[in-house]
C-alpha cells in the first residue's frame, strides 16, 4: 500500500478530502496511490505538510525512517 493512501486512511479521509485540502488533483492522488508513482517535488512539499510527516516519507515509501 502506498504511503500516501496509509496516511490518507489513518486520518479518515477520502481522495477527494487530500485533493481539495493539497490543492492537488485528484487524477493525482489516485494515480500515486495505484500505481505507486513518484511524485513532483511540489507535490511531494504539498502532502508532508498535509500529513505533517518528512518529505521523505512520501518520496520514497518504505525508505523513510
């Protein structure tokens, strides 16, 4: 599972919530949590402050500590 969707889920939130929260699209945030891609810098800068975690963590799912 992605590292975003884990986040996602803990908080009870949909897609849809991080989207308009993150000001990302939700094509984006569906695609990062399916197929596991890497995200833009800006993206990656927008969803740790949104989950308040490293960058890091949403860079590199499974590598952050």
């Amino acid at each position: 599972m992605s590292t975003v969707k884990e986040l996602r889920r803990r908080g009870a939130l949909s897609q849809q919530d991080v989207a308009t929260a993150t000001g990302i699209s939700l094509p984006t945030i569906k695609r990062l949590e399916g197929q596991g891609r890497r995200p833009h810098p800006r993206t990656v800068r927008a969803l740790a402050e949104f989950f308040k975690v490293k960058p890091d963590a949403i860079a590199f799912p499974g590598n952050a500590s």
